[in-house]
C-alpha cells in the first residue's frame, strides 16, 4: 500500500513536470500562459495519483507492464524538453542549443518534401511568415521526428531482449486493458489483432491529417496561432506524438496476442487426448 501511494505520487509530480518544463524553459511565459498550465498540470497530477493509487484498473493500459509507459512518457517529455530549446535559438544560442538546431534542421529539411508531413505542418504557417520562424517549426519537426523514431526503437528492443510483457509473468489483460473486455465480440486474437491494425493504420495517417485537421479547425472556430511559442511547441509534440504512441499501442496488442495465440496452441499439444498419440 504504501509502496503503491509513494509510486503515485511520484508519478503525479512528473506529470506536473512535464506540463510545465516548456513554461518554465521559455522566456517572457505570461501570467495567463501560468494559469493554464497550472490548471492543466493540477488535473492531470491528481487523475495520475488516482489512477496509480488504486488497486484496481482506471483508464490508463498497460500500466502495470513496464517499460511501455515509461518510454511514451521519456519521448514525450523528451520532445517537450528538446522543442523549448529549439525556442530559445536566437536567444541562447548554448552549444547544446545549436546542435538540437543543427540535427532538427538536417532531419527537417530532408523530410520537408511535397505532401510530407513536415511540409503539410509547415504550410499551417501564414503565408508572410518570416523565414526564421519556418526554419524554426521545421526544425522542431525534426528533432521529434527523432524522439519518436528514437521511442519506438526502445519498445521494440524491449520486445526481443526484456521479453515485454512476459518479464514479470503472466500477462494481466484487466489491468493492463481496462478498456478491452475480452468476454465480448468474437475471438479474443482477432480482436486484439483488428485493433492492433487499426492502431497502426492510424498512426500512418495521423501526421497527414492533423494538420488538415488544424486548419480545417480554424477556418470553422478562429485560427490557431501557431506562431506562439507556447503553441507550436505542444502542436509539434502533438503532432510526432499521438501517431508514435499508436504505434506502439499497435505493437503492443499484435504481441499480446501472438502470446494469446501461443499458449493455446501449447495448451493443445499438452492436451491429454493428445498425450502418446500421433495421428496417421
């Protein structure tokens, strides 16, 4: 119990970290920019606690099946952490400033091709945008195209060396999947399987259709300035983001269930009727 709460809350102060590192990164934040992120980090900690501090499955998959969540956690923060110093280029221009500037600038400029998604992010710019700020958004484009392909790179290591997510025994799919009830609709492999596709297929299309969606957005309720440092920051990390942890959620079900399919198929050559027979 006490193990468990302490867990909580040290996970709830991350939470409240990662919220707030482009914040506390960023020169001249505003007293509003503050309170937002204040309030977001408030709600976002005490949902964290909440979920870790019970016994019992919340919303959040796999979490009692590291490392998944500690690597989505690491690459996000990672892009929060490397984007707000992309921000500072031309205001603290560290060597560690200018070589995230000089890798997202490289990677960025080799993917900022016609119907890219770096070209398609790049275009929800103003047309008269200077050319510092486009060289600025496509760097940050990069630099989390890094992080993400950096992130799946781990999960996948964590696959074939750790074992994941056999390393700690059998596999809770109630905790692990709170949303997935394995009592309904078909086969267990199939469904798992289905979704594993559809994830994976979503995280192709995301970063071509987010930033039509954005703009899609802003036509409809008011443009987003994107110019804002604040904002670019977290639509980028948006953007590399969601389609990365698809992915790996993809990756995740497709390996629960060729473990599912395994063990059955190891129940069935174990079977008794099976036992000292060979059929002709």
């Amino acid at each position: 119990m006490i193990a468990r709460l302490t867990g909580a809350i040290a996970r709830a102060f991350l939470v409240v970290m990662l919220i707030a590192t482009p914040a506390l990164m960023l020169p001249g934040t505003g007293s509003n920019v503050a309170q937002v992120v204040v309030f977001f980090a408030v709600v976002a900690s005490v949902l964290t606690f909440v979920e870790y501090a019970s016994s019992g499955p919340g919303i959040i998959e796999f979490r009692d099946a590291p490392p998944f969540n500690r690597i989505r956690f690491i690459s996000l923060f990672a892009m929060l952490f490397l984007l707000s110093l992309t921000m500072r280029i031309g205001v603290e221009d560290t060597n560690l400033v200018l070589l995230i500037k000089a890798i997202g600038a490289q990677i960025g400029d080799g993917m900022d091709f016609a119907y890219s998604p770096v070209n398609l992010i790049v275009l929800m710019l103003p047309e008269d945008a200077p050319a510092w700020q486009i060289e600025r958004l496509r760097t940050g484009s990069g630099i989390s195209y890094l992080v993400s392909l950096l992130s799946l790179a781990a999960l996948l290591l964590s696959l074939k060396v750790m074992n994941w997510p056999n390393q700690k025994g059998a596999f809770n799919v109630w905790v692990n999947l709170p949303t997935f009830d394995p009592t309904t609709g078909g086969d267990v492999v199939y469904r798992l399987e289905k979704d594993s596709s559809i994830n994976i297929a979503l995280g192709l299309l995301l970063p071509f259709l987010m930033p039509a969606a954005i703009k899609a957005g802003g036509a409809l309720f008011g443009s987003v300035s994107i110019t804002n440092d604040h904002m670019m920051i977290w639509i980028i990390a948006a953007w590399a983001f969601l389609p990365t942890s698809l992915f790996m959620r993809g990756i995740a079900m497709g390996r629960i269930a060729r473990m599912i399919r395994d063990q059955r198929e190891r129940s069935r050559v174990q079977s008794p009727e099976n036992d000292g027979f060979q059929p002709a």
